[in-house]
C-alpha cells in the first residue's frame, strides 16, 4: 500500500499547479510562488525518502484505471526504479534551484500565476514521462511537456514572434509524437500489453524487421522531443521564452526526454542493430550540425540552444554504442551545468540592459560582479570539456564507447565526436571571451540582481564540476558507481586497455586545448563578427528554416487552399448548385406548361386522351395476336 | 428483453414527451419572453434530470434492452410506439439533455421572439431524444424530421447574414437524404411483409428479412444516403459550414454536439444492423470518405479565417475520425467512436458557445480582426485554451481518451488506416492552435475592455470544463455503458 505514495511525487507539482492556475491570480504573490517551491521542493524530498523503493527491482504502483476497453487495460502505473530515480532526483532537484532562481527573474512580471502554474505543470508532464510504467502515461507525459513548453515559449504572447515560436515547437516535436504514438499502437498490436515492462520483457520475441522499424519510429519521436535532426528547428526559436524556461526545460529536462524514452526501451531498441547505428548516427550528425551552428551565433541564448543540441547529440550516440550508463551519465552532468549557464545567461542578459547579442557585450569580467564571472567560467569549462570537470568525463566515456564499440562505422562517430569536441571547445571559449573580455561595448549599466538570481546557480556549478565523481572511471581510481547502480539496466559495459584510455584522455585534452588557443587568438581582443556567406549560412542554421518553409509549410498551406476554395467552393457546391440551377431550368419548363389559358390545357388534355387511348389500342392488338 | 414484461413508469416516453410539452407551453405565452426563457430552462433541467436518473439506474450497463417502451400505434400498417436504450442511447440521451441545457443558458439573452426560439430549442430536443430512442422505423423517421424542422426555422429566422440560403441548403440537403431513406424503410417494410405474412415497422422484426444481395445494397444505400449526409461525410458537408456559420449560437451548438451524431447514430442503429452483409462491403469505402474527409476539411480548417468556419471543418475533421473507428468494426475501436461522439458534443460545443462570446464582445469572428483576448479577458480566454487543447487531442482531456481507443483499435485490424489517421492529429494540432495563436495570443486587436466571464457564461462553461477533464481522466463510467451494447452488435445482432 505504501508504495502508492511514490504517486505523491508527480502529483505534488500538479495539485500545486491546479491551484495556482485557479486561484493565483487573486492571491498576493508570495503565496503562489511558495507554493510552486513547495510542488517541486516537496516532490525532491519525497524522492530521496522513497529512494529505498528504487533497490533491487525497483517498485511499480498502480493507482487506478485510466482507460478500459476490450483488450485495452491501461492504469495509472509508475515505475520507481534505478533507472527512473536518479532522473526523478534530478528533474527535481535542477527544478527547485530554477524555481527559486524564477522568483528573482520574473519579480516584476504581472502574470506571475500563469508562469508558475506552468512551470509546475511541466515539472508533472516531466514527472509523468520519467515514472510512467505504461507507455500511454509516458505519452501523456510526453505531450504535457510539449504543452508546457508551448505555452512558456509564448509566455510573453503580445509579442507575436514569441507565441509563433511556441506553436513552432509545439507543431514540429508534435511531427515526432506522431511517430511515437504510431510505435506506440504497433507494440499493443504486437504484445497486447502497453506496461514498458512487459512491453521489454516480450522484446525478444518480437522479429528483428519489426524491431528495427519500431526503433526507428521510436528515434524519430525522440528527435522531436530532444531536438535532432530533422526535427530540431525549434529549439533555437524557442529560446523567446523567459530565460529560467531556457534553463529548465530546453536545456537541463525535457530535450532529454528523447534519450531517456530511448534509454527506458533499452531492452528493445539494443536488439537491432540498424537502429542502434541509426541513433548514434542522428545524435552525431546533430552534433556537428548544432556546433557549426553555434559558431556563428550572436545571440547568447541561442549559442547554448545550439550546445545543448550537439550535447544531446552525444547523449544519443551513447545510447547508440549501447551505453545507457553513458548517456545518464552525461544527461546529468549536462543538466547541472548547461542549466547554470542558462541562468548565468539570464543574469549576463540582465546587466547588459537586455541585450542578447554578445558582440555588444563584453567587459563583464571588470565590470560585473565577479561571482558571475567565476560560475560562467565554472560551467563553461564544464561545457567545453576541460579534464577533470563533470563535462570532460561524461563525454569521453561517450567517445571511448563509440571507439571500442569495433565496426568502422562507430569509429566514423567517434572521429565526428572528437571534431565536434574542437568546436565546442572553440565556441564556448569564444562565448567567454566575447562576454567578458575586453571592454564594454554595450550600454547597460552594472547593477545588482536579486539574491534568488544569485545562489541557486552555485551548487549546480558544483555539480557540473564534481559531476564526474557520479562515475569515475577505474583509472582514475574511481568505481564507475553509475555504472554499477544500473546494474542489469546500464547496457554495455566499455571496456579498453588503460593504455587506449590514457591515449583517448590525453587526445581530448589536447582538443581543448587547441579549441581555447584558437579562441583565444581570435576573441581575446575584440574584432567584429564576419560577415561572409558562410557565417550567415551557419547563423541561419544552415537555412533548415528556410528548407521547411519551402518544402512543408507552404506547401501545407497551398493544399489548404485548394481544399477550400478548389474543393468545397468549386467543385462540391459548385457541382451543388449546377443541380439547383438545373432544376430550376426543368421547373421553368414546366411552368410554362401552366400558362393559364383553358385552350392549352384543353388541347393538352386531348393529346393525352389520344396518347392513352393509342397505347390501349396498341396492347389490344399485341393481346389479340396470341 | 425480459424488462418489457414488466410494468414500468414510461421514462423514455418521458424523455421525448417532456420538452414536447414545454415547446408547446412556450408557444401558448405567446411574447412573455422572460415566462418562455425559464420555462424552457426548467423543462429542460426535468429532462436533464430524468436522463440522470436513468444514467444512474443503468451506468453500469449490461447486455440487452436497459429500456424497452412497447405500444401499439397504428396496427392498420404495423407501425407501433416502440422506444429503446441500450447504452449508447444511453450516453447520447445523456449528452442531449446536457448540450441541451448549454444551449438554452446561451440563448438566455435572445429578445427577438423569444418564446418561438425556446420552442423550437425544445422541439429539436424532443426530435432529438427520438431518434436516439426510436425502435420503430416509422417513428424514427418522424422524429428524424422532427429535428429538421425547428433547426431550419432557427437558421432561417435567427441567423445570420446568409441566414435564408444556408438554411434552405440545410433543408434541401437533409431533406434529399432522408427522402431516400424514407424510399427505403417502405421498401423493406414491403418484403418483409411479403416474406413473412406479417407487416411491420419495428426494427426487431425487420431484422429477420431475407434479402437478396442486390436488394441489400439498394436498401442500404438508401439509409446511408440520409446518415451520410447528415454525419456529413466530404464531399456532402457543406451544407453544414454553411449551416453552422449562419445559425445563431445556440443553434450552432446543437447542430454541431447533437444534430450531426444522429447521422453516426442511424449507422450504428439502423443501417449496419439492418443490411449485415452490405455494410461489410461498404466498410473500406466507409474508411476512405471517412480518411479523406478528416483530412480534406483538417486543411480547409487550417485555410480559413472565419474562427466558426474554422470550428466547423474541425468538427467535420473529428467525425472522420469517429467514422473511420466504425469502419473498423472493432471493439475497442467502436467504443472510442462512441465515447468521441461524446466528447467531441463537449469539446466542440463549448468552442461554439465561446465563439458565440467572443462575437459578442468583439463584434467579430475574423482571424484577422482578433488577437490578444488573454490581456483583456483571462478566463474567458483560458477557457478557449482549455477546449481547443481538448479538441487537439492532448492526453488527459476528453478526446484524446477517445481518440486513442479508435486508433488503438483501428491499428489491431487495419493498421494502415490507423497510421494515416495519427497524421492528423498534427493536422488538428496545426489548425486549433493557428485559431488559439489568432484569438488569444499576440497584440490585442480589439481596442476596449471586454467583459470577462459572467456568472451565466461561467454557468455554462464551468460543467463542461469539468466533464472535459474528468472524460479525460476517468472515462470509465462512460465507457462502462457501452461494454454491454457494443460487442453484440457487432456480431451483427441487437441487444
């Protein structure tokens, strides 16, 4: 009975959502904004007291029926184990940090209700995706988010380009629902049974052809979610949210929620091995797309938009070289130091005197406050891969798998990794510089930020450092403790000679090391952005826009206009009123007849009688003949 | 059908007879708008009543007749006052009574000839009520042109510009459809006499006729010619855009909640039990209008720009949705056709009724000309979010429950069908949400306060709110009905 409580986890954020979307707006603000801390504060505490119920198998509870219908048996079922809690202790716990960092952000927004009732939904929606033992929760999950995010991209709505931004996202990661939501109909076709448990359980029996179509249908959802290729146009756009969105849900959670669907059908998804090389490939692929991208950005938020993209990427090689130990592992480590730099972006932005693009930035170093610059540079450093930081381990664990995993193609990965760590190591180097060295070409005027802006973003930068510590290698002398607490649940293990390690160590290391050199000779002082076809191409995001347009949207509204005018206008009515017309001629004919003149009618009617009387005739005589 | 033995108090009788009577008391207060207006509300909370009651007697199903009223009419030709409930009667005699007291709340404000307006409200409801209770042919055809009448007069007097030309579509469309309909139950009331000796209406006798095959086809074609149109299926829904664009707000309401299930209804009721063998051959046909049509009028939705035009072709878009589950002729897809039906009266409904608010207030129904509601009207315009997110089909609301089921159903049978269908939830999510970016997001257009909610709309809404949520969550004491119902017919007998 007791494990129904874990039920309380998820539904903490949500009653505390509900009760702000009614009634927030009539109470003073300190009320709804406590209670949004409370929801998520509340489910973070709860997950460790529960943590027990994560040992062993972990624990499934059930707390009712959701839909029932013939052979569908669908109920509100969650799943608490070794897989689920660290996630959930993580979406908690960078939740609350964000929440509280929220209050300070938003403290002169009007429409306080709306955003924390959101923002508490989405940590239910999260909730739901991370717990849900049965794959319709996880789908319901999976579409509140895309909700949430939709409606905190256009949170700002009386600026249209930013609810169009929301509809964007909502519309295309929708694109990839729709492929999960196919999978989803297939595996209750194929085992009866929507439980993800069962559903991994009966994996094997499924045949291979199936198994590699269902994965892939599975990959392209996850592309929608976690924004990669093709369907990550959104992302970049959907950084017109208020930034602690930014932090929360386009960087640190729910991009992730494509890795995690993949990591939670694990058992299924391992067993084709086209789809496995196909996950690895998007997630390389998009790597290198989104850090080509980011070289070229001006606007802060969008460089990180760009980083998470390829780090997700590299999430989506793990699981593809089989390590699900790895993707975690660099999931969570992301998470602490991409959401810092998010909010540290959002203090940066507030100095500058809401200036976004960083070539008019610069100086924060002298000028601002120095704790910025030292978090900045904490999770930077983190992003950019420097040895012994959160960010360093967890990727070249990622490499190393990709490297050991034997076929040439994965060394292809490896070798697209390694490249894109170069460029990452440039941008974000190329971030700092700009931000912070030199002097100030902008206009904004140094001022304090609120102390709830301030200190949540120290211990995620402690995290993101001493992340690595989650899953020391054997080398360095650590227990791999990640790995081991996933147990049957982690995938493969990698496994390499120390010499290869050390080799693959010191490569990485030499990668930073270059990519800083080459940002420090070009942005230690600075120099104007290029301005070349190339640069404008990449700051376009190699046009992706642009190709959708031309190849889906309008295409899609051209077909609108056909169906309606050329349809319904033309030719259904218009075949509707040909009829009427035609009719209309008919009874004009027959109105003629009624002329009111006796004569007419009197004719008529002996033509008739003659008519009758001849056919009578004529039947008499045919009848005679017999 | 054990229940008819026993003597009973006649609450299906009442059900059809209660707003009957109301009608005709508003008609005899002549110009007392305000004695009509609350005279109609309470007719219409009697029968809201007495459909819960009866909800609450039979919620939890069961196979066979719930209620069977059998009583002799015209024994000359047969024809007897025969009313049923199974459970789908069931939860559409529930949705009835339900929209019906929506849409009287909406028409609270009507000046102009009031009490002709409650009248018809209530007449369309005893229609209503008929045809989804009707067993006897003769009977559910009257009662199917019972409901005809008063929502021509509502569209004709009330409407809008085009009021006089929409409504004479209406008329004539309806009208050429269940004139073939009429052709037919004669038709088969005439072999079935000639077959068996004894002449009769009632569709449980009928049931027995042996048909040649070309007979079947013929006779079926001719109900579905009425069903069809009525549903509508593309390409025969046009008349309802118009219709429903020109008729005046509790009317749209009705037409789009209750009228158009009828024609779903008359499928389930009558058509596909009656001919067994042509349905089956027809079912793939069935999925392709019925494939065609949810995304032809998805399309035409996204193009338009009149938000209850719009409201329209999604309307026409879900119920291909609706009928594509039929077309499977599967359990679970039947159930969430079922359940759609309902949902979708909710959803869609509340969309009409908000439209009818907005209209109101702005004075316009123009994409172009509205924008940013959510600055000057919060709630009003969480309302509007709340329904179009139902009507999208986001998990945990109404439809989507029933959505899931067709399409999950649908997949174990065709699963072709269901994979062409899923792509049109992102045709739903592309138009609902362009309607929620026009409406209530972006700069307010509209330059003057608006009035928020008032206690009546809230009246309104605040039910439907709920019941959106709760369907959504919980659908099972809506399913339940059904669990009993729909397996034997699909066996191709009646309860």
């Amino acid at each position: 009975m007791s494990q129904t409580l874990l039920f309380l986890i998820p539904l903490l954020p949500l009653s505390c959502a509900v009760i702000n979307m009614l009634f927030g707006m009539r109470l003073p603000r300190l009320i709804p904004e406590t209670l949004a801390i409370c929801g998520v504060l509340g489910a973070f505490l709860l997950t460790i007291l529960f943590w027990g119920y994560a040992e062993g198998e972990g624990t499934r509870a059930v707390l009712g029926t959701w839909l029932s219908s013939g052979s569908v048996d669908v109920s509100f079922a969650l799943c608490f184990d070794k897989l689920s809690a660290p996630m959930t202790l993580m979406v908690t716990g960078v939740a609350t940090l964000i929440h509280f960092y929220a209050i300070g952000y938003m403290r002169d927004e009007v429409d306080y209700a709306r955003f924390f009732s959101l923002l508490n939904l989405f940590v239910f929606a999260m909730l739901a995706i991370i717990l849900a033992d049965n794959l319709l929760i996880l789908f319901l999950g999976w579409e509140g988010v895309g909700l949430c995010s939709y409606g905190l991209i256009g949170f700002w709505y009386r600026k249209r380009e930013n609810a169009k931004a929301g509809t964007k996202a909502f519309l295309v990661t929708r694109v990839g629902d729709v492929f999960l939501g196919i999978a989803l109909l297939w595996l209750f076709a194929l085992t009866g049974t929507l439980s993800i448990t069962e559903i991994n359980a009966q994996a094997e029996m499924i045949s291979p052809g199936i198994v590699t179509v269902l994965t892939l249908l599975l990959l392209v959802g996850a592309c929608g979610k976690s924004a990669q290729l093709p369907l990550m146009t959104w992302l970049a756009d959907a950084m017109a949210g208020p930034t602690p969105v930014s932090a929360l849900i386009h960087a640190a959670t729910m991009v992730t929620a494509g890795v995690y669907l993949l990591c939670r059908l694990f058992p299924l998804v391992s067993l084709s091995v086209f789809g496995m090389a196909a996950i690895a490939g998007v997630g390389a692929i998009t790597a290198l797309y989104a850090a080509t991208c980011a070289l070229a950005q001006r606007e802060i938020k969008r460089v990180l938009a760009y980083s998470t993209m390829s780090q997700v990427g590299y999430m989506f090689m793990a699981v593809g070289a089989g390590t699900v130990s790895g993707a975690m592992f660099h999931l969570l480590t992301h998470a602490f130091f991409k959401a810092v730099l998010f909010m540290a972006a959002g203090w940066v932005i507030h100095l500058a005197g809401e200036e976004n693009d960083i070539f008019r930035m610069g100086g924060l170093a002298k000028n601002g406050p120095k704790e910025l610059f030292w978090i900045f540079l904490a999770a930077a450093v983190c992003l950019a891969g420097v040895p012994l930081t959160g960010g360093f381990f967890s990727k070249d664990g990622i490499l190393l798998a990709l490297f050991t995993e034997g076929t040439l193609l994965y060394k292809g990965y490896w070798l697209i990794g390694v490249f894109t760590a170069l460029l990452t190591a440039f941008y974000t180097f190329r971030l700092v510089y700009l931000v912070f060295a030199g002097e100030p070409r902008g206009e904004g005027q140094p001022h304090a930020v609120p102390a709830l802006m301030r200190w949540p973003l120290w211990p995620l930068a402690v995290l993101g450092l001493a992340g690595g510590l989650l899953n020391l290698p054997a080398m360095v002398g650590g227990g791999e403790s990640l790995h081991q607490w996933y147990g049957k649940l982690a995938g493969r293990q990698v496994t390499a000679s120390h010499d290869l390690e050390w080799l693959l160590i010191a490569l990485a290391t030499g990668i930073v090391a270059v990519g800083w050199l080459l940002a420090h000779l070009r942005y230690r002082s600075y120099r104007e952005p290029l301005d070349n076809s190339v640069s404008r191409f990449l700051l376009a995001g190699w046009q992706a826009d642009a190709v959708v347009d031309r190849l889906l949207v309008r295409p899609f509204a051209a077909m609108g206009r056909f169906c309606s005018a050329g349809c319904d206008r033309t030719l259904f009515d218009g075949t509707l009123e040909g009829l009427v017309k035609l009719s209309g001629r008919w009874s004009g004919l027959l109105l003629q007849l009624t002329t009111g003149r006796l004569t007419t009618y009197l004719s008529a009617f002996a033509w008739g009688f003659l008519i009758m009387l001849g056919w009578f005739l004529l039947k008499l005589v045919n009848g005679g003949g017999h | 059908m054990t229940a008819a033995s026993l003597p009973q108090f006649p609450w299906l009788t009442l059900l059809v007879m209660l707003p009957l009577a109301g009608a005709l008391l508003c008609l005899l207060h002549g110009n007392r708008t305000v004695e009509s207006r609350w005279l109609a509300l309470a007719t219409s909370l009697a029968v809201f009543g007495v459909s819960l009651y009866l909800f609450f007697c039979h919620g939890d199903g069961g196979s066979g007749w719930l209620r069977y009223e059998d009583v002799s009419w015209i024994e000359r030709y047969g024809i007897r006052y025969v009313l049923a409930m199974d459970g789908i009667a069931l939860l559409m005699v529930l949705l009835t009574a339900f929209l019906q007291l929506a849409a009287i709340l909406l028409a609270w404000r009507v000046e102009e000839k009031a009490s002709y307006f409650f009248a018809l409200l209530l007449l369309l409801e005893s229609g209503l009520m008929g045809i989804f209770l009707a067993y006897d042919l003769i009977l559910f055809y009257l009662f199917w042109e019972i409901a005809l009448i008063p929502m021509f007069f509502l569209i004709a007097v009330w409407g809008g510009e085009n009021r006089r030309r929409a409504a004479l579509k209406f008329f004539l469309y309806t009208l050429a459809g269940s004139l073939c309909m009429l052709v037919a139950m004669i038709t088969l009331y005439q072999i079935h006499g000639d077959q068996s000796g004894t002449y009769s209406f009632v569709i449980g006798d009928l049931l027995q006729t042996k048909l040649s095959s070309t007979q079947e086809v013929w006779l079926f074609a001719g109900f579905m010619a009425a069903f069809i149109v009525k549903s509508p299926l593309v390409p025969f829904h046009t008349w309802l855009t118009d219709a429903l664009t020109e008729a005046p707000a509790a009317g749209s309401l009705d037409l789009t909640g209750l009228l158009i299930k009828t024609g779903i209804y008359g499928m389930i009721r009558l058509a596909f039990p009656l001919f067994p063998n042509a349905s089956r051959d027809f079912l793939p046909i069935l999925a392709v209008l019925a494939l065609f049509g949810l995304f032809h009028a998805a399309w035409c939705a996204y193009n338009e720009d009149d938000i209850k035009r719009l409201l329209a072709y999604s309307s026409i878009s879900h119920l291909g949705l609706v009928v594509l589950g039929l077309a499977a002729w599967q359990l679970t897809a039947w159930e969430g056709s079922i359940l759609l039906m309902v949902t979708h009266g909710l959803t869609t409904g509340a969309l009409f009724v908000l439209v009818a608010l907005i209209r109101e207030r702005t004075g316009t129904r123009s994409l172009q000309e509205l924008g940013g509601l959510w600055g000057q009207a919060p709630y009003l315009s969480a309302m509007f979010l709340l329904f179009s997110l139902a009507s999208l089909g986001l998990p945990g609301l109404a439809n989507f429950a029933g959505e899931i089921l067709v399409l999950l159903g649908v997949f174990q049978v065709h699963p072709v069908w269901a994979v062409i269908a899923f792509a049109g939830v992102v045709f739903a999510a592309a138009y609902m949400l362009r309607l929620v970016q026009g409406t209530i997001w972006g700069p307010a257009k509209v330059k003057r306060t608006l009035p928020d909610l008032t206690a009546r709309e809230w009246l309104i809404l605040l039910p439907m709110a709920i019941l959106v949520v709760w369907l959504g969550l919980y659908p099972a004491p809506f399913i339940a009905p059904l669990h009993g119902t729909v397996a034997p017919l699909l066996l191709g007998g009646m309860p």
